[in-house]
C-alpha cells in the first residue's frame, strides 16, 4: 500500500474519532448549561409561593407590574437581566441577604451585587413614591370603615413612630445623636401614618433615635399635610395639641394615668375604643418590618441609604390589601 494512502486512512480516522468527541462535549455542555440555567435564580422561573417568600409580593403579576416601571432605567449587564436585578434588590431588601449570599444565587460576584444594588436602589425609589400619597378628605370619607364612623368619623390619619437599629458610629457626635433611651441601642427613627383603612399615606425621612415624637413630627412636614376639622389619633408620647390646634385639627390620645388612682368608667372606654383603632398603625409597622433589611442591625455603609429602603418597603407594603375593610 501506497504510504500516502495509509496516512490518509489514518487521517480520516482520526478525524472520525474527533468529530465523535466534538459532538460528545458539545452535549456534556448543553446539559450542563440547562443545569446551571435551573440552579441560577431567574425572575421567571419562580413560581408565586417562592415570589412572596422571595420579594414580600403577593403575586408574579405585581412582580411585572413593579419591572414594568423600573426596568428601562436599569443599567443593562452581560448577565443579568433588568428583572433578575430587580430580584436581587428585593431579596436583599426582604431576606436581608448578604451580598455574597446573592453572589452564589445569581453567579456574579459579590462586587457586582453591590453596585446593582446602590444603583438601582434610588432608581426603585423614585418609580414607586408615588404608591404613598396623602389622600383627598373626600376618598378618607368615602372610605372610612365601620368601626372609625361611631367614634373617630373626622380621623384624618393615625400616626406613629419606629425604629431601626444601627451599628454604633465611630463619631461621637453621631452616636449621641443616634442614642435612643427608649430602645438601649443606636437606630434611626421615622414616623409613619397610615388613613383609617390602613394604607400608609404619610413617611418621614429617618431621623437620629435621640429625637422625640414630637420634634419629628414638627421636623417632617407632617402638619403641613392636614386640615381644618381634621381628626388625628396617636399615643401617649405624641404631645402636640397645641401644634395641631395651630392648623385646625384636633388630636386624639389615650388619657394620662399620671395624678390619678384610677381611670372613670369613661376614660376607660375612650382609652379602649382608641386601642382598637390605633392598633392598625402597629400592623402596618409589622408589615413594614417584614422586609429583614430594617429588622437587622443596619451597617453603617448602608445609613446613606437608609431612606430609599424604608420608602421602597412602605411602598411595597400599601401593594397589600388594606388593613381595615
């Protein structure tokens, strides 16, 4: 046999053999990168159970309808699409996941996270305040539920305030600010008022911990909210009648025990008709402090941001059904 012919048997049968390896590796990696595509978190292959156990949202419906709104203010990326980034904020905001954490979850690194998280945080934000408004006196009135029309008909709003927890600032000057005698612990401080049926209609900015209900309640804008005739219903530590009688509201608390050895038949009806009806501002506190982020100890990196979350998680909140039919 000729040389040349036996090096081209020997060719072609090497090549077979290689062609049979090529199509060997090419299905090893269509099979691994349906695995990999099945372990990575993707925003459309969870199913509604996991999407509220992941983001607080109720339904994969709201999940789109919240993208429909962030989505093309989004900075594109090679591997993450605008509705996985968004998941990786909510997760965040409502597991209070680490960084690394997603990482591993979403297979980018933990770098990656943080810059798509800062950035897109103010961007959320900014797309979903409008989900806190203050409503019109008419649509309080045309909405106002059973249980407020007998007792508290003129009640406007129902307020209150809450606190967050943070690291212990390094400044001095910071720690003192942030010092809150009634927690033990330095945090940030916000105030909070939702309409008789139980959808936040007012949020402050966060505020040291050291500040009392009353200077936040001057310091937010709240009074500039209401109207004459307007019904307010808060607790004890809220000592702003006078304030509220400026702007034509009155205020409703329970009564002072302080001087007394016991309340009247009254009071004492007065202060448990008002307990059933404030109630529902501490559920929407719970509701708000489902998303782990704010039940944390907050890091210091992150106080800057610190408004952005809370008014993202309020707003996500008032996309539940109302408290109070």
């Amino acid at each position: 046999m000729d040389p040349k012919d036996a090096e081209l048997r020997q060719l072609q049968q090497d090549h077979g053999i290689l062609q049979n390896k090529y199509r060997l590796l090419l299905e090893e990696n269509r099979s691994l990168k349906k695995e990999l595509s099945a372990f990575q978190f993707r925003h459309d292959k969870l199913t509604a159970a996991q999407m509220r156990h992941y983001t607080g949202l109720r339904s994969i419906g709201a999940f789109f309808w919240v993208l429909g709104l962030v989505a093309i203010f989004f900075k594109k990326t090679a591997k993450l699409s605008p509705g996985d980034q968004l998941l990786m904020v909510l997760m965040k905001l409502r597991l209070a996941l680490t960084n690394t954490d997603l990482a591993y979850r979403f297979n980018v690194c933990p770098t990656q996270v943080s810059k798509i998280f800062n950035y897109n945080l103010p961007i959320i934000n900014k797309r979903l305040s409008f989900l806190i408004s203050w409503p019109s006196k008419g649509a309080i009135i045309h909405r106002m539920p059973n249980s407020f029309k007998q007792c508290y008909r003129k009640c406007r709003v129902i307020i209150d305030c809450s606190e967050v927890f943070i690291q212990r600032p390094a400044n001095l000057s910071a720690r003192a600010q942030t010092w809150s005698n009634y927690k033990h612990h330095n945090t940030l401080k916000f105030l909070v008022g939702i309409t008789p049926y139980g959808k936040i209609s007012f949020l402050s900015k966060t505020y040291g911990g050291r500040v009392s209900d009353k200077e936040i309640t001057i310091k937010s804008g709240f009074y500039d909210k209401l109207e004459y005739g307007d019904l307010v219903l808060a607790d004890r530590g809220f000592l702003i009648a006078e304030d509220l009688a400026v702007h034509g509201a009155s205020l409703a608390i329970p009564p002072f025990s302080k001087g007394k050895k016991q309340f009247t038949s009254k009071e004492v009806e007065t202060a448990r008709q008002l307990s059933r009806s404030r109630i529902h501002v501490e559920r929407a506190i719970e509701r708000i402090k489902n998303f782990n982020i704010l039940k944390q100890v907050m890091p210091l990196s992150m106080i800057k941001k610190a408004d952005d979350i809370l008014r993202i998680c309020c707003a996500l909140t008032n996309l539940e059904p109302c408290l109070v039919k």
